[in-house]
C-alpha cells in the first residue's frame, strides 16, 4: 500500500529503481523490497532494480579499510602511511 501511494505522488514506475536503492542502501532486507516491489523473486528486484550508489561504494571502502586495518601489525601501517607521504 505504501508503494502504490508512492507511485501515484511520484507518478512514474521508474522510480522503482530509486525505492529499490534507496532501501539496499539504507539495510533493508531483499525480501522485504521484493515483496514491496511485488517481483516473483529477489533476483529481480537486484538485478534490476536496485544499482550501486557512491556513498554505498565508499561505505564498502571504508569497512574494507577498517577490516585491512584490524588484521595489519600497526608497525606495517606506520611504515606504509611515512613512505606514502615522502
């Protein structure tokens, strides 16, 4: 129901793609936004309808980064940040 009062304020079916994102982006369970969508199944809703936005690529980086920096001896990070900054 909330979906159906969003495309009629929105007026425009594409705007699937940005409800699909927007909620992948914020942690929103696939089967949730599959159901939402009404799509048969989730493979619809990822490969379609939801993309991959700069802040979802940057906040990949940054766990990335965090998990690289949990695991890296402190010294080899020093060394690394003193040889980059020459």
């Amino acid at each position: 129901m909330l979906v159906a009062r969003l495309w009629r304020l929105w007026g425009a079916p594409h705007k699937r793609h940005t409800v699909a994102t927007l909620l992948l982006e914020k942690g929103e369970n696939i089967k949730t936004i599959q159901e939402l969508l009404g799509h048969a199944d989730a493979s619809t809703t990822l490969n379609t309808y939801s993309h991959v936005t700069a802040r979802t690529k940057a906040a990949s980086a940054e766990r990335l980064n965090s998990i690289i920096g949990s695991v890296l001896p402190k010294v080899v990070l020093d060394e690394s940040i003193q040889e980059n900054n020459l």
